[in-house]
C-alpha cells in the first residue's frame, strides 16, 4: 500500500463509509457476501476499530448492511427496503431541463443559532454559523428560497468561501460530504419574506422541505427550502 498523505480525523468514517458504500454499489461485495470483520478494515483504511463501527452502523443504517453478534457483517440480501437520500445539485437540475439558472444571496453573516436551529442540529443555542439565505432562479424566475446554516466546526472548508460565485447547495454536496441526514417535506403557508423573494402572495400554500446532515464533527448544515407553487417534487431513489 502506498503512502498518502494523512487524512483528517474527521473524514475518516465518511471515507470509509463512502468506500464500502461503492463496494456493494458495483458489487465488489455482493448480497449476501459476508465483508471483512471490524479489525481487518481498521488496518486497511488505517483507523480505529471505533471510527470502522461508526461507519458500518450507519451503513446497516441505510439498510446496506446486516450486522449480528457472532455472525458478522453482511450485505443486505434486499437493500432496497430502506430509502437512501440523494441531495440534488438544483443547477444541475435546472440546466438539465433545458432552462438558465442563477442565484442570488441576500444575506450572509456569522450570526448565533437560535433555538429551534440548534435543537435540529444538536449544537448549543448562541453557537456562531454562518446563515445564509439565497434565492435560486430558473430562467429568471425564482422558484426557491433557502434559508440555511453553516458550521464551520464541521466544515472548516467553508471559511473564506464566495457564495456568490458557487450555490452553498453545490458547494457542500461537492466538498462535505455527509453520513447521516435528517429531513422533513411540510406544506406551509408563505411568510412574509418567502412571499416577496418567490414573488407570490402571504399565505399561498408553498412546499417546504428542511434538511440536517451530519459529519464525524456534528452537524454540517441545516437548511429550509421553500419551493414557488407549482413546483413538484420528484423523488430519488
């Protein structure tokens, strides 16, 4: 094995989840297979048998692995009886569509985490992120506000970053990758601010979706997305 260069602390159960994740992915390791025990994978990816846990657990999690005392790890016989979340590049997605996208920042500050943020993203009220909000365009039209939450702790990357020349939404699924996530989709009636960034009336009924993902540091991002009406969610699977 050749030498590399050493590897954060903090990305070594998201390297290795997102390695045997690919594993049974491509079928390296196929349903049924039993996988190499906790201390075998400790030595290959050079972490503790702690770091190896954590990323197994949340893989049988996800529904990829089976995991029993004295039996081993498996690979799920059905992986398919759990969903997976894919967190989309809303560029991509408009681009794809045949339509020009664009975003536009309306505020960006260090600012203290209120209490209902810090409940879902389990970090102390008061805490210091960066908050963020945008409106994000399809052929000029806005049909997205996002109003999201930083921590740098998780994501010292983020320092420095220009939201205006790169969507945080495309930043982070390209550079923080996560390892688990929380996510809830509600109709709610618009606010005040949504309504003047959507372009639509107070009160029109509007999907909202909130998203919390996660890293071996805690939290990475906590975000609420209210989508323009008429806008339709496909799901991924």
């Amino acid at each position: 094995m050749t030498t590399k260069p050493a590897v954060p602390a903090f990305s070594k159960a998201q390297l290795i989840f997102n390695e045997v994740r690919r594993r049974i992915v491509e079928r390296e390791w196929r349903q049924g297979d039993r996988i190499p025990d906790e201390a075998a994978l400790a030595i290959e990816f050079g972490a503790a048998r702690a770091t190896v846990n954590k990323a197994l657990q949340l893989l049988a999690e996800e529904g990829l692995l089976d995991r029993k005392r004295r039996a081993g790890t498996h690979v799920t016989v059905n992986p398919s009886r759990k969903a997976t979340l894919t967190i989309p590049i809303w560029r991509e997605r408009i681009e794809e569509s045949g339509r020009s996208y664009s975003h536009r920042i309306v505020a960006q500050r260090l600012s203290p985490l209120p209490e209902a943020v810090a409940a879902r993203m389990k970090l102390p009220v008061g805490a210091l992120l960066i908050h963020l909000r945008a409106v994000h365009y399809s052929d000029d039209a806005p049909f997205q506000v996002e109003d999201r939450w930083i921590n740098p702790v998780a994501v010292p990357e983020v320092q420095g970053v220009d939201f205006r020349k790169i969507n945080a939404n495309e930043w982070l699924v390209r550079t923080a990758p996560y390892i688990h996530a929380d996510f809830d989709i509600t109709a709610e009636n618009a606010n005040a601010r949504d309504a003047r960034l959507l372009e639509t009336r107070r009160d029109q009924a509007l999907l909202v979706m909130q998203r919390t993902t996660w890293n071996d540091l805690g939290a990475i991002t906590s975000v609420r997305l209210a989508f323009h009406p008429g806008y339709v969610m496909i799901a991924e699977h």
